[in-house]
C-alpha cells in the first residue's frame, strides 16, 4: 500500500497515526508536484484532495475518515476500536465533534488572517463559532485521558492532528489565549507527547510547518 500525504496536512496526519499505531507496511510518499491540475490524480481522487491511499491491487481509497475506518476493517489487530458498541458510538461521536464542528471552524480562520485587509467583523464571528465548538469538544473529554478512556482510539488519530492545528493558529494569529478556557482540549497536546505514535505526527506537522514558512519566505 502507499498513502499519498503532505507533512503538514492533519487530514493525511490522521491517516499515518493510524498507520504507526496499526504497525502497518505502508509507503507514505509525497503526490506528485502537478497533482492538482494532474488527471491521473483526479482518477485517484475525484475531489483532488490529499490524503489517498492506494491498495497493492490499485484501488484507491480517499477522504481520512474514509481511509482510517478502511484500515481497521482490513487490518483489525491492533484495534483503535473499543469493542462494545455503545463505546464505539462514543468514539465515533467525538471524532465527529471534531470534524464536522471544530475543524470547519479552524480551517477559514487561516486565510481570515492571513489577508492583507483584515475583515474583522468576519474574524469575530468565525472566532465566535470555534468558541461554541470548542466548548462542545471540551465537555465530552477527560483532561488528561484519551478521548475515550484509557487507549488509543480512532478519535485521538482525528483530535492528535487537529489539536496541533489549534497551536499553529494561536502562533499564527497571535491569540494565545484560545484554548485558555478549554482545560481538556488544552491539555490534550499532554496526551498527545505521552503516545509515541501521535507525537510522532505532531512533530511531523512541525517539520511540515517550519517547511511551508521557508517557502513562503523565498516565495515573498
Ligand atoms: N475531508 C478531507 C479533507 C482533505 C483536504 O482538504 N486536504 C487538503 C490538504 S490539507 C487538500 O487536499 N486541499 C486541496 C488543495 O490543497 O488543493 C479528508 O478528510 O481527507
């Protein structure tokens, strides 16, 4: 298998957590420099979007959420499931806390402020919005524990990635006081060192960022 991933993608980091924790043989490779105008890579993914994995007998397999539920169901042992399935929902749930309510909240806020002529009225309300997520995220964890209970899950492999987002934001757009109210989702970057495979993504997202400053530098 081989898994077409950027460093600094919490998309394709979710997927390579995934694929340290399960142990698995996959070559993680960087897609090819035309891969968004390239038509072979739309047959891949017709949403043009990285992460996609690609199985030995060619199959491809895209969108993390997508990939991460494949890998378990192909290579169960070691499981990021719980076994019961009311513990399953549970870990499904959070994981969709996460990616339906924080995430889409995080992403616009990069190019709100990034933009020469700040909208700051558009930068409260998004602000106001991950505000409301957070709270939401806060309340369904433990400080200190993985997102459901004592083990890796699915739901870390999701939270590890976004988590990291959440830093880069605050030291991108200087509001440090972010998470401040948020002790759970605050204290998940803890959770995240103390797990070799999702602190391994971590600093893989921050070799992938001090990468893409270098080149916004020589670009600018
Ligand atoms: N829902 C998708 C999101 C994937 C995604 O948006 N990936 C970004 C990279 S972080 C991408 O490929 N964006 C398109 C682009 O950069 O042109 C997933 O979970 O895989």
């Amino acid at each position: 298998m081989k898994l077409y991933s950027l460093p600094l993608s919490p998309y394709a980091a979710r997927v390579r957590a995934a694929i340290y924790a399960k142990n698995l043989a996959v070559e993680i490779i960087s897609p090819p420099s035309d891969w968004r105008t390239s038509p072979e890579f739309r047959k891949l993914n017709p949403l043009v979007r990285i992460p996609v994995l690609v199985l030995d007998d060619g199959t491809a397999v895209a969108e993390s959420g997508v990939i991460v539920e494949y890998l378990e169901d192909a290579h169960p042992e070691p499981s990021l499931r719980p076994r019961s399935p009311k513990d399953l929902a549970r870990v499904r749930f959070i994981t969709l806390v996460g990616e339906h309510y924080v995430s889409t909240a995080i992403m616009p806020l990069f190019g709100l402020f990034d933009g020469k002529n700040r909208d700051e009225a558009a930068i409260s309300a998004q602000l106001a919005k991950l505000d409301g997520a957070l709270k939401q995220l806060n309340d369904l964890l433990q400080p200190g524990d993985y997102a459901h209970g004592s083990r890796l899950t699915t739901a870390d492999v999701w939270l590890a990635p976004l988590r990291y987002t959440l830093e880069g934001l605050m030291s991108f757009s200087g509001r440090t006081e972010l998470l401040d109210r948020y002790d759970a989702v605050r204290t998940y970057s803890d959770v995240v060192h103390r797990d070799p495979h999702l602190d391994r993504i971590w600093r893989e997202m921050e070799d992938g960022l001090k990468a893409f400053m270098a080149s916004r530098a020589t670009a600018s």
